[in-house]
C-alpha cells in the first residue's frame, strides 16, 4: 500500500525505467489497464534504449523456504507451547510447526489432512479440504472448513479431527438457535475466540455468528443476511465477511468489499 498525491492509496503502482510513476490503481479488475499501459511503455522504452539489457539479478539476503512447500497460507494460530499452525488451504491440508527460532527458522512437527482434496464422507474425517481460518481454545484446534460448510476441531492431545458444528450442506438460516451438528452454516471463512465464544465470519449468508464453547450453541451475532456494508448496530448489513480478530472487547472484520 502506498501514499501518494497527497490522500491517495493505491496498492498497485507502476513505474517507468525512469523511477516516474506512470499510474495507480487500487482494488480489483485493473488487470487489462494495467497490462495496456505495461506494453505500452515497454514500447517506447525500448524505442528510447532505457530498458535493462537483461533481467534484474536480485539475491535476498536470506531465505527460509518450507521443506514441504506450504502454499496458500490462510490463516495462522497463535503460538501454543512453540508451536504455529497454519492452514495450508490449496495442499487441504493444515500444518504444524515449531515457533521460528531466531534465524526465523521453523521446524515440520505434524501434518494434519490428506493433503489432497477429498470431500468429506460421514464417519471420515481424516481430510480437511481448503481450511481457511483456524482458532485455538480449550486444548481444541479450530478450523473453519468452509468448503464442507462445517467447523472442525482438531484434539492438541490426540490429534484427531472431528466435525464440531454444521450438517456439511449449505443453509440459508439467517438466525440460529441449534447446536453442533444439527446447525447448519454457510461457508464459514474465518474464525476468533472472545471469552467462552467462538466467533465465526459466515460469508455465504453474509454474517458473523457466535457459538458457545461449552455446548455448540450457535446464533447470529452481527448482520442482517443482506450484502451491504452499513455502520450502525450489530444488526446492519455486512459484505462477506472473511477476517475476524479480536482486541480485548472490540471485533474486528475484515469484509470482502
């Protein structure tokens, strides 16, 4: 992201041999002005004689690469006794690791997931296809698994994986009141822990649900069900949430627009 003329922000800049800033965008569907603008100036540069004769050569300083090659990392969990997890969605699978060192090294402890995508069958819940936010509570690791419509809870003490709450089929229940599974979700994204609550972005029905720790309860928390983005109470509209986190009372979400 950055500041430019002034109260600009732009998160894609482009710059010309010359260190000229030709354009800014920002947000999304840029792609084809951008891609004009780019062989446009490789036109005329290349006219000029100002492009590189060759690629840049760039050596970082140091790099830590994964011994597994983890992509698409999602979400990562607060340390617990030194150890990290990250959900490694497009591998479906989720990593755990040692806390970085201070070299910024991490070491492989335990892979959770198939790592490939399989869907879930009943009794089978060995894979955990795309997980996407991840939350840690109660000695219980948990994932939103937002393909099956469902939330998983990884045991820290067994390791094994169960389905914690949805019935793994879309619903369109805007309100809530079941527990477990027998209350069905819609495309949970991401997850936060506030107090004995478990908090859940519900982008399919444009909500923010909360479910109680202790038994599964789950009920909406914040949004109407219409996609819209409105200040006000916690019953205004909300665009697909996809991002919570929590600072002391306040809940923080990120939306999709």
């Amino acid at each position: 992201m950055a500041r430019l003329r002034g109260a600009l922000l732009a998160d894609r800049v482009l710059v010309d041999p010359t260190g000229a800033i030709v354009t800014t965008v920002a947000g999304e569907g840029h792609r084809d002005e951008l891609e004009q603008a780019i062989a446009s100036l490789l036109e005329q540069h290349g006219q000029r004689g100002t492009l590189a004769a060759a690629p840049l050569a760039l050596t970082p300083d140091a790099a830590v690469r994964s011994p597994r090659g983890s992509r698409s990392r999602q979400g990562a969990g607060r340390p617990r006794r030194g150890r990290l997890f990250v959900a490694d969605t497009a591998h479906h699978r989720i990593v755990v690791a040692s806390w970085p060192d201070e070299a910024g090294r991490a070491s492989l402890l335990r892979v959770i997931g198939a790592a490939r995508r399989a869907a879930r069958r009943p009794g089978d819940d060995r894979h955990v296809p795309g997980p996407q936010g991840l939350a840690l509570a109660r000695g219980r690791l948990f994932v939103a698994d937002t393909e099956n419509h469902l939330v998983r809870a990884v045991d820290l003490a067994t390791w094994e994986v169960s389905t914690w709450a949805g019935t793994g089929e879309m619903t369109y229940d805007f309100a809530g009141g079941a527990r477990g599974t027998a209350q069905g979700v819609n495309s949970p994204w991401d997850l936060a822990v506030h107090g004995s609550r478990l908090l859940v972005a519900m982008a399919g029905t444009h909500q923010v649900w909360r479910f109680e720790l202790g038994n599964a309860l789950g009920r909406a928390y914040a949004g109407t069900g219409r996609e819209d983005l409105e200040d006000g109470r916690p019953s205004a509209p909300l665009a697909q949430p996809s991002g919570l986190a929590v600072a002391g009372d306040t809940l923080w979400i990120a939306t999709a627009r």
